[in-house]
C-alpha cells in the first residue's frame, strides 16, 4: 500500500493520531475538528467498527476507492467522485505575483475560526469545524479586515501533508488568491522536508487546472462519501 492510499486512516494512526477518536477498527476526527474518518480495511468488519464508532444517526465522511455501494444499516447523505493530487516533483513553485502587487498573508488562528467557518461554508471547498485550524499552519487574505480568502493544512502523514480548505469569497475570485496563499502553504511544506498532496472534486475544472500548473499530478482517483448511520 502506498503511504497515500486509505490516507485519513494513515492520519489518524500516525501525526493526527491526538485528534482522533477510535473504535476497534475505525478512526475518526473529534466532531469539533471535522467529520473525516476511515476504518483499517474496507469491509464487514470496517463499517462494523464505524458504526461503533459513529452511533445511530451520527455521520462520517469517508475517502473510498470505488462508489459507495447501499449497505444495511447506512444511509448515503452525499457523495462526489474525488481525486488526489501530489506535488512530488521536488520544487516550489515561484508567486505568481510579483512583491509589490502581492497582498499580505496572515496567519490564522483560535480568534479567526469564525469567519474561516463562515468563509468555508459559503465557498465549499470541504468539511471545516471550529478546530480544523488546529491541524497545521492556515493563512489568510485580509481586506478592509474581511477575511476574504484562506488556505492551510489538514490530512498528515509521515512525509507528507495535505494543501486544504483553499478557497476565496465570491466576490473577490479571478485576482490569484489561491495560488498566492497555496505558494506560501506549500513553501512551508517543503521547508520540513515534506511533499504536498491534495484533494478536489473530479469536476472542479478550473481548480484542477490551477493546482497542475503549481506542480500538482493526478495520483487517484476515489470517491467521497457522507454517511448516516441508521
């Protein structure tokens, strides 16, 4: 197995393992961090151990290899094709802006959490609870005060870590935010000596294409599902 395959999983056991709550074969994130979580193997025994883990009519948002299939006793709250990218190639990319047209970056934390959730709710660019901060490193873009775009890290597993939570207000989209703030996210990453990876639907074009010109591959392609214990 690859160190990126069942990658929640390998969080969860590894450098995320204090955020994590466990039941026999299944790991989870704190609710307050977000709802990911995963089980050793995909199987009986797997979802056996989620469903210890989750409780009637909890939920979980899984990273699979293949489409959900309808099990007993789990009910599908939604799902999108999901695909995993890495930045392997050994280089940071430079900024895309040159210093005198580039925005301040600034580091987000505890006090910001609120306008993260507000802006990550608004733009959708995965799960993010009042404590997903706490995963690593998240910068932000400022104007006039508002937060008005913000990346960072989530998923870590020996070696790697994963860009997440990438995402700009609707009103202030086609300006290079995203790239600037992932430049600098991934510049740290590669600082520690470690590789940047991360997820995105499969039909989200035009950050794909943003993501491959900074450097990123296709690696996988899986599937995101959120389920409803029953």
């Amino acid at each position: 197995m690859h160190v990126l395959d069942n990658v929640i999983w390998q969080a969860l056991t590894t450098r995320d393992a204090p955020f994590a709550e466990s039941f026999k074969d299944a790991r989870r994130f704190v609710r307050e961090v977000g709802p990911l979580g995963a089980f050793r193997e995909h199987g009986v025994q797997g979802y056996a151990s989620l469903a210890g883990l989750v409780g009637p009519g909890g939920t979980v948002g899984l990273f699979l290899d293949d489409p959900y299939q309808a099990r007993a006793g789990w009910e599908s709250v939604a799902g999108a094709p999901l695909l995993q990218m890495v930045c392997d190639n050994g280089l940071t990319p430079d900024q895309p802006n040159s210093s005198k047209d580039m925005p301040t970056l600034v580091e987000l934390g505890t006090p910001d959490s609120p306008e993260m959730i507000e802006l990550t709710a608004m733009t959708k660019p995965g799960p993010f609870g009042p404590r997903t901060h706490e995963l690593g490193t998240y910068l932000g873009i400022r104007l006039q005060g508002r937060l008005v775009a913000m990346a960072g890290e989530r998923l870590k597993i020996p070696g790697h870590t994963e860009v997440s939570a990438v995402c700009t207000h609707p009103e202030h989209t086609g300006k290079g935010y995203a790239a600037i703030l992932m430049v600098e996210v991934m510049k740290r990453i590669r600082e520690r000596g470690e590789t940047p990876f991360l997820h995105v639907r499969a039909d989200n074009g035009r950050a794909i294409e943003i993501y491959k010109r900074l450097g990123f591959r296709e690696r996988k392609l899986g599937h995101f599902a959120v389920l409803r214990k029953t």
